[in-house]
C-alpha cells in the first residue's frame, strides 16, 4: 500500500495542476471570444480527442507497462503545458495554440487514465481494489473542488503563465514520485505472447475480449446508460436551479455536489465497498435514481442540494464497486486494451447526452410544463409549471431510467452471477511470486 500511496500523491498534484490550468484556460477562452459557442468547442474538442486515443491508449499501455505509459503521459501533457507558457513569454498567445495544446493534454489523459487506475491491480490484493479506486476518485474530487478556487487565485496574482508553470512543476511532482516507483512486471505482454497479431488487431482486442464474456459486456451496457444519464443532468443541472434561484444559491449548491462526490469517494477508499458487489451496484444505483428524481420534484435550493449531494455520495461508490469487480475478472496483461476500450465506450455517451440535453429542455419538456400547456394540468399539478418544471421533469424521467436499468440488469443472468459464473484473471499479486520489476 506504500507504494501504491506514493505514486497516488504524485498523480493528485499532477491532478491538481491539470484542473488549475484548464479551468484557466476556458476562462481565458471565454474572456478572449466572449463566445458561448468557442466555449463549448472548447471542452467538445478536448473530448473528441480522448475519444478517438482511447481505443488503441491501452495497446501501448500493456506493451509498454503502465509505469511508462503514466511518465510518457505525464512527461507529453507538462509539454503542452510549456509550449502554451513560451507563447506568452514572446507576447502572442492564440486560439488555435490553446486549443491545440487543450487537444494534446486530453489525448495523453486518455493514455494515463487506464494505466493509473489499473496500477493497484499490480500492487494490491483483490479485496482491496474498491478501496484503492476510492482514493483515485477522492483525488479528482479534490482537484475538482480546489482547482478552480485556487485557479481564480493564481491568475489575479501571478497571471496566466505563472499559472501554467504551476501546473508544469505539478508534472514534475507527479514524475519524481513514479521514477522510482518499481512495479511488477507480470502485467507486461511479452513479444512471444503478441508475436503474429498487428496493431489494428491489438487495437480491438479489448472489444474482444468483452464480448467473449457476457457478463463483462452487461456490466459495461448499464455503466454506458448510466454516463448518459449522468452527461444529462450535469448539463441541466446549472438551468435548473437558476430557474428558481439566485447565482450564489447555483455555487453553493456545486459545492454541495464537490463536497458529496469527495465523502463518497472517501467512505469508498476506507470501507472497499459491499462484499456482493454486483449486489451494491444495483443498490446505490437504484438510490441513485431516487435522488434525481428527488432533485427534479420540487423547485427548492434545499431539495436540490439535499438530492444532488446524495446522487454524488452513491456514484463513487457504484463506479468503484463497478472497478473492483473488471479488475478481478481482466488478465492483467489485457487490462489496459480492455480499460481503454470500455472507456472509450462509455466516455461516448457523454457528447451524445451533452447534445441532447438542450433541445429536449428548450424544445421539448420546458414547452410542455408552461401554464395552460400539454402537461400542466396532470404533471405539473405534482411538480409545477412555469420556467425550469420542464427540466425538473427530464431529472424525474431519468431517475426512472435509471431505476428500470436496474430491473432489467437484474433479469440478465450473466451480469447478477458475474462474481461467481466469470473466473477471476487476478490473485494476490505480491503473493503470486511475479517480483520482477518494470
């Protein structure tokens, strides 16, 4: 655990100066283009990016290890960082440059993401992935939280490249720390075990791999569902509680949810999650669902609060339960094509959603929950009309979805024994006798 800790503390600074940077950035984006729509290109082309590096990340992952997949992609992103910081020392920084070096970083995030979170499956037991994938999640909620305060900081007093060379010493943080950090080889393919398969085959081996086990591709349909519920009411969320509240109500409310994904990841990391994990996930997402649709019920800042924090507690605990059980049951030396390729499966929900969360609101469910309108004599006499009832209604409807996801999952026999009927790829790996070192 040692180790594990060490090479964790590293990443959430890296984590800490990456949020700072890029909460800097958008706001130097919007500040430049006062244009909502640049704004919006801004965070699209960063997704689109990890999109399209994730699918193949994980093949020079497990070729390379995970060791060196982290320091390539640490070491790539720090550059970007210092291409963006030289632009400025010569006095001209452009658009195109910020969106170039914002497209760089997110593609090397879709390297480092899989090989980080896969890096316990090398240095832990299995009992204890629940608790390790908590604390990654606890350190993005602390980059969450703290980034874009001590980013508004660092740009009043040191500027903007002062605050990119922050994030550029964060990178050498996270590298210093993951240098000496030995971990064992056995995750590593060899170049027999790949001999006579090409790239492209190495590239949707992790495809593969998941749907010669059903309960795998079970698991990996209801997280994909489950993103697009959660792309949708982040989305909305802020429409939603400007509708009735005021601006300081939204920050406060935002915190709320920081704070509840924070104790959420923090009670995943001591307590490792429930014993019967396929059981928990059904649990906390149907609980999950009982929130959103809480949150959508009543135009109350209180309510919102209440709902959104609690939505925020459950997820950790559903997403690392979710983890524990994929590093179980994936051989190590696929982990990273597999991780990858599950990513870029379920990240792809995430435009889809983000596409359709404001023409659904705006043309669809915000007209229908207006006085005199389609739905306000029946709906709306339960949840009310007028501006923002039509979103409440989209956050009821999702929470629905996502409770009917877990009916029909729990009818699906290859996903409710997956624990069982799915073998297990991976034992205790410091008692497995595998010490070499990568």
């Amino acid at each position: 655990m040692r180790l594990f800790l060490q090479i964790w503390f590293g990443q959430l600074i890296s984590f800490l100066g990456s949020g700072i940077t890029n909460f800097a950035l958008a706001v130097w984006v919007y500040k430049q283009t006062g244009s909502a729509t640049h704004f919006s290109l801004f965070y699209l082309g960063t997704t689109l990016s990890a999109l399209a590096v994730a699918p193949v990340a994980g093949v020079f992952i497990d070729r390379w290890g995970r060791r060196q997949a982290m320091l390539v992609s640490d070491f790539g992103s720090g550059l970007a960082t210092l291409g963006l910081v030289l632009a400025l020392s010569f006095g001209h920084l452009s658009l195109w440059q910020v969106y170039l070096a914002s497209v760089v970083k997110s593609a090397f995030e879709a390297l480092h993401w899989p090989a980080y979170t896969t890096v316990s499956t090398l240095l832990l037991p299995p009992r204890h992935f629940g608790r390790a994938y908590g604390l990654v999640n606890a350190s993005e909620a602390i980059a969450q939280i703290g980034a874009p305060a001590l980013a508004g900081i660092l740009i009043e007093t040191v500027n903007l490249s002062g605050t990119l060379l922050i994030d550029c010493a964060s990178f050498l943080v996270g590298i210093a720390l993951l240098l000496p950090a030995k971990l064992p080889r056995h995750a590593v393919e060899t170049e027999d075990a790949r001999a006579g398969r090409s790239f492209r085959e190495d590239s949707i081996y992790g495809w593969k791999y998941m749907t010669a086990r059903r309960g795998l591709m079970a698991l990996l349909m209801l997280f994909t569902a489950g993103n697009f519920v959660r792309g949708m009411v982040t989305v909305l969320a802020t429409p939603l509680v400007l509708s009735f509240g005021t601006s300081a109500e939204l920050g406060l409310a935002l915190s709320f949810v920081g704070g509840g994904f924070f104790c959420g990841s923090l009670v995943m990391s001591v307590w490792g999650g429930p014993q019967k994990r396929i059981r928990g996930i059904f649990l906390f997402q149907v609980l999950s669902g009982i929130a959103l649709m809480l949150a959508g019920s009543r135009p109350s800042i209180y309510v919102v609060i209440i709902a959104a924090a609690s939505y925020f507690i459950f997820q950790p605990v559903v997403y690392g339960t979710s983890q524990a059980i994929w590093q179980s049951k994936v051989s190590p030396d696929a982990q990273g094509r597999v991780f990858s390729m599950r990513r870029a499966i379920w990240a792809a929900a995430l435009p889809i959603a983000y596409i359709a969360a404001g023409p659904l609101a705006d043309h669809v469910f915000e007209p229908m929950l207006a006085e005199g309108a389609l739905l306000s004599g029946s709906v709306g006499a339960l949840i009310g009309v007028g501006q923002g009832r039509g979103i409440g209604f989209i956050y009821i409807i999702m929470g629905l979805f996502v409770v009917a996801q877990v009916g029909v999952a729990a009818m699906c026999r290859p996903l409710v024994m997956i624990e069982s009927e799915c073998p297990d790829a991976v034992v205790d790996p410091l008692a497995s006798g595998a010490i070499s070192t990568q």
